[in-house]
C-alpha cells in the first residue's frame, strides 16, 4: 500500500480520497475549507494538514481535484504548495479538468523538481466518483503512468494514457464536447415530445434501445421530465469546460460550431438562475422560452 495525499474534498475529491483509504491506502487530505477535511478525516479516519505542502510531503503520489486553473496553480506553487515539499520521483496527478496551458506549464515545473506530472481529467460524475466507477483519461510519461495506475484504479472503472502531457486534458475536452451535443439533442427530442402531445416516457422506452440511446438518456431522462436538475455536474463548470474546449479549438484551427451554440444555451440557463442545475438543465431553457420562439435557436 502507499503514502498519498489528496488535494481538494468536493463532491468529486471527497469520495475518490475515501476510496484511497478503503483500498488500504496511507491517505493524508488538504482541503481549502477545513471544516470538509474534518468531515473527511471523521468519515474515514484519515489525516489532514493545514497546507498542501505539509499534506504531500513524504507521499510518493498526490492527487489533485479541484476548480480551475488557478485553484490548480495554487495548490502546486509556492511555498504552501505541494512541490515544494514533494519528494524526487514521487507522482502528482492531476484530476482537475484545466487548460492544456497550465498542464504544460506545471509539468514542466514539476520536471525541474524532479517530480513526475499525470494529467488525469475525470468522467462520471458525482454518482461515478461514489461508486468507484469513473473513466480516467490521463497524459504523462508512461513510467509515471504505470506506477500511477494501480492507485488510480481504486476509484476508476476505466484508466487509460492517451500520449505524453496533455493527452489527458484533450481527451476530457472531447468528453465535454460530446456531452454537451447529446444533452442538446435530447433536450430538444423530450420537448418536441411534449409539445406535439407524446408522452414522454413511452417514447424513451421504445427509443432508448434503438440508435438513440445514450447514457445521457438513459440517466437523465426521467429528472429532466420531472424539471429536476440537481444531479450530477453544475452548469457553471459545464461553462468552464466548454471555454477551454473552445480556446483550445480556437489555438488548432479547428471548427466546433455546435460546441459553441451549445455555450450560449449554457448561458441562457446561467441567466435563468441555473448555474447550479446540472447540466441535463438544457431542456428549461427551450421551456422557459416557449413563447418566444425567436429566442429559442
């Protein structure tokens, strides 16, 4: 079993360190707001640290998940954060979906200390993250990756390395993209349901075993009938993620145009008080807006 630490105790972090610990793992957490370390060390009798310095030294792999790039960098810099007090040849991987900028950037930075760098986005969902059974895409040398993995699979029902540093950000982006297309695209076919007179839940019955079917369907239909959106991940991260798949398309020349409607609808969810709604919460848009179809395209 081995010596790791876990930075950042959200509704993601909390259940995969829990799973470090389950598995036998030495486990040690730093969380910004303490009183969800303490919950965590009551839950699984574990141990916290005021810094994330203090909580990675001596670990040979820290594992991060928090909010965005900047929350990233700062759990890794400086003198309170994680490099500097992490040993040469021990392991940081990276769970939070960021830029491919700040993976490149901290990389290198861990480089220069000796420290490998994996940059592991995760898929699944809250629900996934509870379970054990996320999908863990990651980048990084293949040495790292290979001793990472067997620590990573205690909460992941798929891991795989998809190519050096950044890999595992670019496949996360292609995770986003996609699901962002499908929950459009059932949104749309559940409200076309309604307005034309079907019910709803037949329809799926019948459709969900043909070419339609989808885990989004399969997952989401029932709450998204019901008008409730508190599942899963939040609009305002959904927007996040988007951000970076379209600056990212934007640096490669590359044409996302459905990725980039899609964000604006995001957006007309934000402004009807639903950045907290997860992301199936599409479907209220084209309800709220109803009776302006000008402003539902």
């Amino acid at each position: 079993m081995a010596k790791v630490t876990f930075i950042g105790l959200g509704v993601m972090g909390f259940p995969m360190a829990g799973h470090l610990a389950s598995h036998g793992h030495d486990v040690t957490v730093y969380n910004r707001t303490q009183s969800k370390a303490d919950a965590w060390k009551k839950t699984y009798h574990g141990a916290s640290q005021p810094t994330p310095a203090a909580a990675a030294e001596e670990s040979e792999f820290v594992f991060a998940c928090v909010g965005n790039d900047q929350d990233l960098a700062q759990i890794c810099r400086g003198e309170v954060g994680a490099f500097a007090t992490m040993k040469p040849e021990s392991i940081f991987v990276d769970h939070t979906t960021v830029s491919a900028r700040i993976t490149q950037e901290l990389s290198q930075e861990a480089k220069a200390s000796g420290i490998y760098f994996v940059d592991a986005p995760v898929s699944g969902g809250q629900a996934g993250a509870e379970n054990g059974a996320l999908s863990v895409m990651c980048g990084g040398p293949e040495d790292a990756f290979n001793r990472a993995q067997p620590i990573i699979n205690s909460y992941a029902k798929v891991c795989r390395r998809l190519g050096e540093t950044g890999a595992g950000q670019l496949t996360k982006m292609v995770n986003q993209i996609c699901i962002a297309g499908l929950l459009q695209g059932l949104s749309e076919g559940l409200n076309f349901a309604d307005e034309v007179g079907l019910d709803g839940k037949q329809v799926i019955d019948v459709i969900r075993a043909g070419a339609a079917g989808s885990w989004q369907m399969d997952n989401r239909y029932e709450t998204m009938l019901d008008g409730n959106f508190d599942f899963g991940f939040a609009v305002d991260w959904m927007r996040k993620d988007l951000g970076i798949c379209l600056a990212t398309a934007n640096e490669y020349g590359t044409s996302l145009p459905v990725t980039s409607l899609v964000d604006q609808f995001y957006k007309d969810v934000q402004s009807l008080g639903g950045g907290r709604w997860d992301t199936s919460s599409l479907i209220q848009r084209l309800r709220a807006f109803k009776s302006s179809p000008q402003n539902s395209t």
